[in-house]
C-alpha cells in the first residue's frame, strides 16, 4: 500500500475551477487534520465568496455545450471513473482513514459502494427517456421530454466523503449538469482526489468544480442566490437544511435535501436474535455511528431484551479502538472533539434520568477525538437520546412490550429516514412496512443502502431521492410540447 505522505502529496490542494486548480484568492488556506492524532495533514485552499462566484461562472458557461453532449459519452466517463476509482481502491480507503477516522475495512467498504454511484449512473445516462403520442381529443401529438435541469450547487457532509461526493456529482453528469461542489471543510481531500480522478476520465473543463472553505454558510448563500443556479442538493443536518431551502426559496430552486435521522431497530420477541444482533451491530456502530442512518433507539420487546442487551454487550465489549489504519481496530476516532463531547453529553443525560451503563460511556486520556463504543439499558424515554441524533458509537436499548407500543415508540420523532424491523413473523413484517414513518426499511436488516435503490426520508429527514430510478430525476425537468394535426 501507498504511504500516507506519498499519497497525501498525489492529493491537489486547490480549487478546481474551469478545470485548473488554482489558489483561492488572498492564497488563504485552512487545515486538514487527523481525527485520530489532532495533528495537521495537509493545508488545502480557503476560497472566498469571489472564488464561489468564478466556480458558478465556469459551470454557467459550459452548461448549455454539457447538455448537448450526448447520453453515451457522459456515460462512458462515469464508467471510465468507476474503472479508476476500483484500480485505486486503496488509495481512496486510505486517503479517508486519515481525514475522517473511519476504519481501513470500512473505508473499502464504502470505495465499493461510493463507486457503485458512477456505475449506475453511468447506464442510467442513456435511459433517460419521455413519451410520444396522441391527446385524447385526437387533434394533436404530445410529446414529453425530460431535460438537465440546469447548473447544481452540490454540498456534501464530511461522513462518507467519498459516497457522498458520488451521489450528487454523478446523476448530475449523467443527467447533462454541470456543477459546483462544496465538501465539508472537515473531510475535503477525498473530494478533490476523486475530481482529479474525474479529469483523467475525460470529464470537459467547467463540468464539476471544486471550492472548499471554511465559511461555508457565506459561500453558499451568494452561490444559492446567484440566478443562474437551478439546482441545490444537501446531504447535513435538518438545521442546516431549513436554512438553505429558506434561501433556495427565492430562486426557487430545484431541491434535494437528505437530512438527520433518528432511526429505531425494532426487536420482536419471536425474532432470530443471531441476525437481531448482527444487524445491531452493523446498523449501530457502522461508521463509527456518524451516519444518518445509524440506528439511534433499539426498541426490544421486553421477552428477549434481556438476551438481547447482553449479547449486544459482549459484542461491543471485544470491539477494539483505535486509529482506523491499526490492524484489527474496529471502532476509530470520531471526527473531532465536539463529537466527543456531544456523545458523552447524551449518554450522561441518559444515566442521570435512570439509565443503565452496560458499557463504555467514558471519554479516555491522550492525543485524538476517541469515544468508546457504549450500551445503555432501560433508557428512559424521557432521555435527549431518544429524540436528538446521536452521531457516535452508542447503542441506546428501551423494552416494550406490545406491537402498538413499539409503532407508537418508533414513530415519535420528527425524522423519518429510515427504520430497522427483526421478526419472523413475516405478516408483521408487511404490517411494519405499512406503520412505520419512514422513507426507508430493512426487514431483518442492519443496512439498507445501495445504489440501486432510491435514498430518502420523510417528515424532517428530507425531501427528494438519491440513486436508484429516482435519482436521477432529481436533476431532470420535463417538458411537454404539443403538435397540432392540423
């Protein structure tokens, strides 16, 4: 494998703007750190408000030649990205072991899927389709066509640099967008890998740009109000949504926003507990628990909450902490010290109201941004944990005992991204499809995300789609044109 400073010295530190990387203006930069050790990796560009407004003006320019660009050369570069993206498969995994803090297994892991974006979309791009044929009343043809929607503004979370970023850049390409991406200051240099990557596949210049900042709310105010921009997605918090479709409002923006979560896993009593507890695992500590869908409220049937708790226990007991690059590390630093202190504050809060400390819930000594993997009992439902996003490694366990109460538990929050159901009664699983107020499920599963499938909550999780069929509308219009007979 590449070392990690002849890796960090392959990675651009500018803004990608028309195709050139350049410094920002007033050659400001901002620090790149290491979650795990506090100390700096690399200083990148800081760009200004004028530099967000040269990185709209590149996209403005190229976007009516990009739309008339046909189907099969946008997809040919998404699939010549993916080729590349898989042949530097350790190399990325790498590159957000050391900005974001996520285990080396994990960061392959999420290579695979990142890229499985460029792949899908890369076929989805010649299957963009309309419809032909005659009104009803006969005296005319109607013709329905779907069109890119225009230049995007694209703002993506520092959780999963890599997937994020192929999300929202890909269905763009392939629709005939251009774009301005903005990465989290926090994890920015995967992005700007993969755009680098982006250029060696035959992306035009001005297609994708790249401005990374540390004042991200000044920046993408003056990007969201400029006139020309027809699109804004966001992947972030719910807070941070509201704002941004207040401001999109003006403009009236084409919006996609995939926002907070607060997920239940659902134990029934007649459930396998081998796989319930598998699922946990993953569905919980998963990214070190910094992903939306990260199960935030484990709901047990009271019959098996005891098995349940103390499985789960053993498991969360022999995980192994550390820097994500350590062989056999399970559970790597969270990205910085507010994590920490946000994690520890729920889990304090829990305990004070009532709760059992099963494990965990201590913050350690020393250098980087730990928090150990930590289960709580009889979790009162009073407690902050069960109604704010947790976003760290804690496993939140509350009993119940009928199947109305358990619908009751999981539907009593403001999000609705996602919910985890374990039974093998398979009627009460439909039943739980139907009940639960989410955008998606796993039905005996701890993960469900996957390129082919479409991504998205309800209520204050978001609005819109992302991957899958619906994906790709996100950054189409239709238009409907009429053709008299006579």
């Amino acid at each position: 494998m590449i070392s990690e400073s002849d890796l960090l010295a392959k990675v651009p530190t500018g803004l990608y703007i028309g195709g050139e990387w350049i410094g920002a203006e007033g050659g400001k930069t901002l620090v790149v750190s290491d979650p795990s050790t506090g100390a700096a990796l690399v200083e990148i560009a800081d760009a200004s408000v004028a530099d967000g407004k040269r990185a709209m003006d590149a996209a403005a320019e190229v976007q009516a030649e990009w739309a008339a660009t046909a189907p099969r050369v946008r997809g040919e570069i998404l699939r010549r990205a993916f080729d590349l993206t898989q042949e530097r498969a350790d190399e990325f995994a790498l590159l957000m072991t050391l900005e974001m803090g996520k285990p080396l297994a994990e960061a392959r892991g999420e290579v695979g899927y990142g890229g499985e974006f460029l792949r899908w979309f890369s076929e989805e791009a010649v299957r963009i389709s309309g419809r032909y044929g005659q009104n009803p009343e006969g005296t005319g043809t109607m013709v329905v066509s779907r069109k890119p929607v225009g230049p995007a503004f694209l703002i993506t979370p520092w959780n999963f640099p890599l997937a994020m970023a192929t999300r929202k850049i890909a269905p763009a390409i392939a629709a005939g967008c251009t774009s301005v991406v903005k990465p989290a200051a926090l994890t920015p240099l995967t992005t700007l890998y993969f755009v680098k990557l982006l250029e060696e596949a035959g992306l035009p210049k001005g297609v994708v740009n790249v401005v990374t900042t540390s004042s991200s709310s000044t920046l993408s105010a003056e990007i969201i109000a400029d006139p020309r921009l027809r699109k804004l997605s966001f992947t972030g918090s719910t807070g941070v949504g509201r704002q941004l479709l207040k401001q999109a409002a003006d403009g009236i923006l084409r919006t996609s926003m995939e926002l907070g979560g607060n997920a239940p896993f659902v134990v029934f009593d007649d459930a396998d507990l081998d796989k319930a507890v598998d699922g946990a695992m993953l569905a919980k500590f998963r990214n070190i628990g910094q992903a939306c869908t990260a199960a935030n409220r484990f709901l047990v049937q009271r019959g098996v909450v005891e098995e349940f708790s103390r499985r789960v226990t053993e498991r969360v007991q022999a995980m192994r902490m550390g820097r994500g690059t350590e062989e056999g590390v399970t559970i790597g630093p969270l990205v910085n010290d507010a994590a920490v202190d946000g994690s520890h504050e729920l889990v304090q809060d829990a305990v004070d109201r009532g709760a059992s400390l099963a494990t965990g819930g201590a913050v350690p000594e020393g250098a980087g941004s730990f928090y150990p993997p930590t289960v709580l009992t009889d979790v009162p439902r009073d407690s902050r944990l069960l109604t704010e996003e947790i976003f760290g490694p804690v496993l939140a366990i509350v009993p119940f005992d009928t199947e109305d109460e358990a619908v009751e538990l999981a539907n009593a929050t403001e999000y609705g991204l996602v919910s985890y159901v374990f039974t093998e009664d398979l009627r009460r699983g439909m039943r739980m499809i139907d009940r639960l107020d989410t955008g998606m499920m796993g039905l005996n599963a701890g993960v469900v995300s996957n390129a082919a499938a479409p991504f998205g909550g309800v209520k204050q999780s978001g609005i819109g789609r992302e991957g899958g069929l619906e994906g790709i509308d996100e950054y189409l219009v239709t238009k409907y044109t009429l053709i008299p007979h006579a």
